[in-house]
C-alpha cells in the first residue's frame, strides 16, 4: 500500500485556501482585459515543462504568477469536468459502458484537482505545488509511487480530507437550503461536522479515484481494453431516462442555493451517520432532535414540518438515486458501474464547484468580471445564439426543465417492457443532447450573480 511521506504531508498541512483567493485577488484586474493571467505569466504557456525546470535544484519557481495560475486553473478544471461528465452521459446514453466509466472517471479527476487547487494544492502531472503563502509556493516533496497525477490526487485529497480545514470547507459550502450545514450540525448538538464524517465521504465519493490511482490495470480495463469480450445483462431504457432525470432533478438551481436538493440530501445522511455514530446513551430520540434543530435553525415555522418530513424518512426518492448508486461498489465489469461512477463524479463536481463558488464570492468576482469566459463558453458549446446570452444563468435551467418532463411523458407513453433504445433515441434526441450538455451546471452553480 502506498502511502504520502510524512515530509509532503508536511508540506500539504500548510497549503492556504486563503492565500489562493489574494493570489487571485491580485490577478482579478487581468479580467478586464478578457483573460485569466497576465501575458507576461511565465506558467501561462507549456506549464508542465517550466515548472519542471524551476524545480530543478539549479533553479527557482516563481512564486506570484504560479499562484495565480493555480487560482485560476480551479474554475476551469472544473468547468472541464463539467463538461467530461457530459460527454460520460451521451456516452451512458448510447449504453457505451467503457467510454461512459472512462469519461467519468476523468471528470471525477477534474473535481478533484479543481477542489484542491480551490485549497492550495496544485496537481502538476509529477511537480505538484502547495500554496503556503500569496507570494510562496513550496515543491511537495515525491512520495515513492505516487508522482504522477492519478495516484497523488487520490492520495492528497485523502490527506486534506482528514484535515481540519476540509471540515470547515465542507460545512460551509453545503448549503441546504441556503444555510451552512455546520449550522445545521450545530443544532443538532455535534459542535461542528466530525472530520471523520468528511472523510468517510470522500472515502465513499472518490472510491473510483481510489482504485484506479492504485490499479492502473483496473484503470486500462475500462480505457484501452475490447468491450463485449464478457456477456453483461444491459439495464432497461426506463433506467437510463429515469437516470438522467434523477441526475438533472438533483443539480436544479433554486437561488440562493444552487444545489438545495443535492445538499438536503447531504444533510439527511450527516444527520443519520452522526446520530448512528454516536454513543446510544448519548443520542436521545432521533426525531426530537430533529425538531429542536429544525427550531433553531429555521426562521419560518411553517417550514418546519415539511423539513421534518424529509430528514426523517427513509424513503428513496427520484433525486436520491444519485446518492443510492453512489454506495455502489459494484466492480468494472458490472452493469450497474457506470451509474455508479456517474453519480460520484456529479457529487465530487458539486462539492469543487462549491468551492470555486467560495473562491469567487470571497473575491468580489461576479457575473459581469467573468463574461468574457462564460459568454465565449456557452457559445463554443452551442448554449445560445450569438449576442442572445441569459441576463441570469439560471435561466439556462428552462431548457433541461423541458428536456426532463419530456423524458418522463415518453416514459408513460412507452411501458418498460415495450421501450426500446432506438425509440427512446430517436424520439428523444434533441432532449437526449441537451441533457449531455453539463457546462450548464458550472456556469450557474459557480459563477456569481
């Protein structure tokens, strides 16, 4: 088993999130002239290769623009991986099992390397750099095996995990309904999110990124190996299209919390494994706690029982199937894997765009300073027309709200044992298409109003 020298753990720990947002505070006046860096940035072009000669001990990084380049590569490594989960869904919708799990699996890496670039922590193929201070970088040091991008990912996101700064991270950019979920924890009397919560999530969310960092094997199987080699049981089509609108249920923006299901569903699962987690003699009646928090928190007490409700039922909702598959642990090979993967990655995609959000907000930086990377964005994408870009980004919701209600009278209109791909394919497409088109979700859920 592969393990972080405690040297780069060293160098991890003192990683600053805060230090990335005045880096890219002192960067921000470059907006204006429609770009991310100065000209002048030495990292701006062929990264990789300049920092591996400014890593060599006859040389030096350059302290300033490295940490604006990794200020600014957040954002856009996770509108990356935006957009490689949706290429994963039309791949998911074609059943095109290896290329969906192939595709995901990427996107799940573009979260990662976008949350921790959010936290100070730059992944550069086998350089990578910790942000100690606005004007301070530090090499961290190699750990055997672990240089290269896919397996140091997985390992220091691990490590920061355990951290007590990704607890406050955490329970500030979950936001059910548009409020922290430390306060929430609060209430409920657990002081703050246990890191051991934390990382159990992100033990659970990034198992893919686990195996594959540690099996390149496993890794090629689902990359360059032949598919069909080995008879699978294909789910049904109803699956699919109730898949897609399980995902796009969960990612809807409702301001001023861009993922209030997505995060509702977070809270119920804190809330069930802190009280499960703690000492029976401790944990007192579930549902009064609840209503005590709900009290505390809560300024509406109309609100009240409608919450109550949801955090204490157990049913499985259409937008929970996302977090029902996944705890999937189902290997490569199984049909239910691609859904499995898909769904970590949108949550491991929420959780950086939370925090490229906090970047941004934390910097003053809005709608009008970034137009001219989303407006360029959704036009390259085929978003809009030329000139006839959303006055707000959620209104790029009105298309996949259409999509997804199309999607469920097709399924009403063809009983599962009558639909076939070819129908749904057909009959579909346009709304099939638009709901591969995921940079929809970074552009409203992380760039501010």
């Amino acid at each position: 088993m592969m393990h972080l020298k405690s040297t780069a753990k060293k160098v991890l720990k003192q990683a600053s999130a805060q230090s990335v947002e005045q880096g890219f505070q002192r960067s921000k006046k470059h907006l204006k002239k429609s770009q991310w860096l100065a000209r002048t940035n030495i990292y701006k072009n062929d990264c990789i290769r300049t920092l591996r000669s400014h890593t060599r001990p006859d040389s030096a990084l350059r302290h300033k623009p490295l940490v604006e380049y990794i200020a600014s590569s957040a954002p856009l490594h996770c509108a990356d991986g935006w957009t490689l989960l949706g290429r994963a869904l039309d791949a998911h919708t074609r059943r095109d099992s290896a290329n969906t799990v192939h595709l995901a699996y990427y996107a799940e890496l573009r979260a990662a390397i976008a949350l921790l670039a959010s936290q100070g922590i730059g992944v550069f193929d086998d350089s990578h750099i910790a942000v100690i201070s606005p004007t301070f970088c530090q090499k961290i040091p190699d750990s055997k095996g672990l240089r290269r991008t896919h397996q140091f990912t997985w390992h220091a996101l691990e490590y920061w995990s355990s951290l007590q700064r990704a607890e406050h991270t955490l329970g500030q950019l979950i936001l059910p309904g548009g409020i922290p979920l430390v306060t929430w924890l609060e209430h409920f009397g657990t002081g703050y999110i246990s890191r051991s919560l934390g990382e159990k999530w992100f033990r659970d969310w990034g198992l893919d990124l686990r195996r594959l960092s540690n099996d390149r094997n496993m890794r090629n199987q689902s990359s360059y190996r032949p598919t069909h080699l080995n008879e699978t049981i294909v789910p049904s089509v109803h699956e699919y299209s109730k898949f897609m609108r399980s995902m796009w249920g969960s990612c809807a923006p409702s301001p001023p919390a861009m993922f209030d299901t997505l995060d509702r569903h977070l809270l119920r699962r804190a809330l069930r494994q802190i009280y499960n987690s703690q000492p029976v003699s401790l944990r007192g009646d579930f549902s009064e706690r609840i209503s005590a928090m709900l009290l505390k928190t809560l300024h509406d007490e109309t609100m009240v029982p409608p919450w109550k409700a949801f955090l204490t039922s157990s049913s499985v909702s259409l937008e929970s199937i996302i977090f029902t598959e996944s705890e999937g642990q189902s290997g490569i090979n199984d049909p239910r894997h691609p859904f499995q993967v898909l769904s970590r990655a949108v949550i491991l995609l929420r959780l950086a765009t939370g925090a490229c959000l906090h970047l941004f907000q934390n910097t003053t930086c809005n709608q009008t300073n970034l137009k001219f990377w989303w407006k360029s964005l959704g036009l390259e994408r085929g978003l809009w027309k030329p000139d006839l870009e959303p006055a707000n980004l959620t209104d790029l919701w009105g298309d996949i709200g259409s999509a997804l209600e199309d999607l469920k009278e097709w399924e009403l209109k063809y009983p599962e044992q009558t639909a076939t791909q070819l129908t749904w394919r057909r009959e579909m497409a346009a709304q099939i298409a638009t709901l591969a088109e995921c940079e929809r979700v970074a552009l409203w859920g992380m760039v501010p109003a």
